[in-house]
C-alpha cells in the first residue's frame, strides 16, 4: 500500500457474513466497479467482493492504464466511449484525484492498406460518438514533434487516426477510489479471500465456498482476471476463453514532454509518457496461451527496436523495470458479459488488453443488469450466447490482440 493508500483511502474491513444479496467474485476493477455502482446507482448495499489477494492485486494493477473507445466496430465504439465519459466525471464524483490526463492517441498506418484503415476508422468512430479524425505526417509531426516520419527508413509514416479523447489515469487510485466508495454505503470487501467452489442447489448457483467458509447470495457474479475458465468449470460452464501472457516496461525520465500516446498495430507497439516522466512502453500479448508471470527480454528487444525507428529520443534511456499480467481473451477479441446459462451466475470476461479502460461502464452496465434483471443495450451485443448465434464481434482493436 502507496502513501496515497496509508494517508487518503478510508476502508473498513468487515467479518464475513454468510448472506448477501449479491457476491463478486474479483477483487480488481471491473468488480469494484460493479459494487460500486450496485451502491450508488441501485442502492444495493448487501454485497460482498472476494479477492484472493489484495485489492487491484492482479490485472487491473498490471496494466498500461490507457482510456480509449478508437474501436473499428459501432457496438465497441458506442461502448468504450461511455467509459471515456464516465472516466472524465469519476474524479468529481469519488472525490479522489486518480490523475485522469486527456492526451490523445496516434494510431500510426505505415501503408496505403492501414492509410485506408485508418480513414475508416475514423468515419466508424465520428458516426458512433468518438471523436477521431485522420491526420497527414505533418499534422502528426506538429502533435509530435520528436517522431521520425522517415521511420528509420524502414516504416514510413504515411497517416494516422487521431482518437482526441484518448487519456490515460493512475491504475492504482481507480480501484482505491472505487472500492472506498462502495465500501462507505456499506458494501463489504474481503481481501485474502480465495473462492474454492461454487455452492449450487440443482442447476442454480447459490453461493461460493471460500477458504474462510461457505457465503450464500441470490447472484454470483465473475469479475475474474486470468482464472475466469476455472471459475466458470465451478459452474459446470466452458468458456471461449484463452489466457496469454502481456508484458510491459518503462524507462527512466524523459525531460521532455511525450503529450499523445503513440501506437502502431503493424509495428506491434504503443508508447506513452507517464506522470513521473517515464517512458511506458507494451506490445502483443505471447502467442502461446499461458499463465505464466515472469517478464522475459525478447519483449523488451523487439518491442524497442521497433519504437526507437518512430521515436528516436528512447535509444538514450534506460529501461527501469518490466511487469507481466494474463489477457482472457475470446475468439473474437471482445469481452464477454451478462447473463450464462447457469441461473444466478454471471460472467465478465474476455478483456484482453482492454479492461481497463472499460472499468467504468462494464461496472455501471452489470450493476444495472443485477438491479433490474434485464441485459442493458449497451452490452446485449457482447452477450456469451453471441457465439452460438454466429453474432460474433470481431475488433482486434489493438496492438496487443496480434
């Protein structure tokens, strides 16, 4: 726990009941985001979050903390930019400054096929409520003025979409915030808290055993990160769900200022400058499904060779530290959320490299369907049965999907 956590968050941390009106399951953002909106939102207080660990001790602390909704879908793009909304209002509402910076994010074509790409996604992104617009190389060179166009003499930069809502904020404080303000209207946090099996009575989800004992509520929800599939077998459900391993690393300071986040989905990295200088660098997930957390050097290799060829100013710095974290992905690269066909169990999954910046509206949207029993617009097309229906919605949005 930060200085920030020891002097500002206020918790209370309450014995385990064996009752509550509904269990999450996860510990990171996307579950305290749905307590927290269960609280404020539906004044659904009798809710208790079980993490194994420690509050955002697993992907939602291990990620790049990038906010977005540049999505090449309508149904993704009207979804992420809820959440940029929602995130640009959540400092004001939690009272808590979690560093939000609006930056803008590059998405570079280094050809005529991504030049067109790029057109395209900027029209898709202004029809459905995100404000993108396509830049020329000398536009870019003005938002930028430390890149290389020439890039290296290797990949040209011939355009890119300009998302101007792209933001990034501090991952940490996101989850503190959230999990102090459902847990001051009475929603119970239980850290160090591991799940062993899931209670059912006939083919409906009852409860959850723990290694603290049994708790029994009407809905159990999957807010999981990484080990959603052995949650799910609990149930007696198979998820489309591979896990793989995603690294990132950052660089001691630089002195000047990196404004927009910069990335390359043919290049197969994105770069951004953090609060305290440093230059925080990530790349495609492992190819081999894994959950495996160890940090390894061919990440760091590739991934720099390619960035320093854009950006010139990073072969003078140093990398300070690396850090691993697991993707759940699906078969089309969008999350999975909503009801399951186990009664009383419900699933938010399939976040890829993505699930951050969805914390707010994937919370405010489950919270909503808890509340009132009925799958809200917004996510009813990233539902599981999707698959079955051949309703898939295939976005590799990003550069760590490839």
């Amino acid at each position: 726990m930060n200085e920030y956590m020891e002097r500002q968050v206020q918790l209370k941390w309450y014995e385990p009941k064996k009752t509550y009106d509904v269990i999450i399951i996860g510990g990171g953002g996307h579950g305290l985001s749905t307590a927290y909106h269960l609280a404020t939102r539906h004044n659904i207080t009798n809710v208790a979050v079980l993490e194994r660990k420690y509050i955002g001790g697993g992907n939602s602390g291990r990620n790049t903390t990038v906010i977005r909704a540049n999505y090449g879908i309508p149904e993704a793009v009207r979804f992420y930019q809820r959440s940029v909304d929602l995130y640009k209002r959540l400092e004001e509402e939690t009272g808590r400054w979690l560093m939000h910076l609006e930056k803008g994010i590059l998405w570079i074509a280094h050809s005529e096929a991504a030049v067109r790409q790029e057109r395209a996604r900027a029209e898709v992104n202004r029809a459905f409520g995100a404000k993108t617009d396509f830049v020329t190389p000398e536009e870019i060179k003005k938002i930028v003025p430390q890149i290389d166009l020439s890039g290296g003499g290797v990949w040209p930069i011939m355009g890119a979409s300009y998302h101007h809502d792209g933001a990034t904020a501090r991952h940490d404080r996101v989850n503190w915030a959230l999990a102090e303000g459902a847990n001051k209207r009475g929603v119970h946090i239980h850290q160090r808290t591991e799940v062993l099996d899931l209670i059912k009575e006939g083919d409906r989800v009852i409860g959850v055993q723990t290694n603290h004992g049994p708790m029994y509520a009407d809905i159990v929800m999957s807010a999981v990160g990484g080990h959603v599939s052995r949650v799910a077998k609990m149930a007696g459900l198979r998820l489309p769900i591979r896990t793989h391993t995603l690294q990132a690393y950052v660089t001691n300071h630089y002195q000047q200022k990196l404004h927009p986040i910069v990335a390359s989905t043919s290049l197969l990295f994105y770069v951004s400058q953090t609060a305290r200088g440093e230059m925080l660098l990530g790349a495609q997930i492992d190819p081999q499904p894994s959950y495996n957390y160890r940090a390894g050097h061919d990440l760091i290799k590739g991934c720099s060779h390619r960035a320093m060829t854009m950006l010139p100013f990073l072969r003078d710095l140093r990398i300070l530290r690396q850090w691993t974290g697991v993707c759940d992905m699906s078969p089309d690269y969008s999350p999975i959320m909503g009801k399951t066909p186990i009664p009383g169990f419900l699933i938010t999954t399939g976040w890829g490299t993505w699930g951050f910046k969805a914390i707010p509206v994937g919370g405010e949207q489950m919270a909503a369907l808890i509340a009132t029993s009925e799958t809200p617009e917004l996510i009813a097309p990233f539902a599981l049965d999707r698959f079955a229906r051949d309703r898939t919605m295939a976005d590799r949005g990003s550069a760590g999907t490839h």
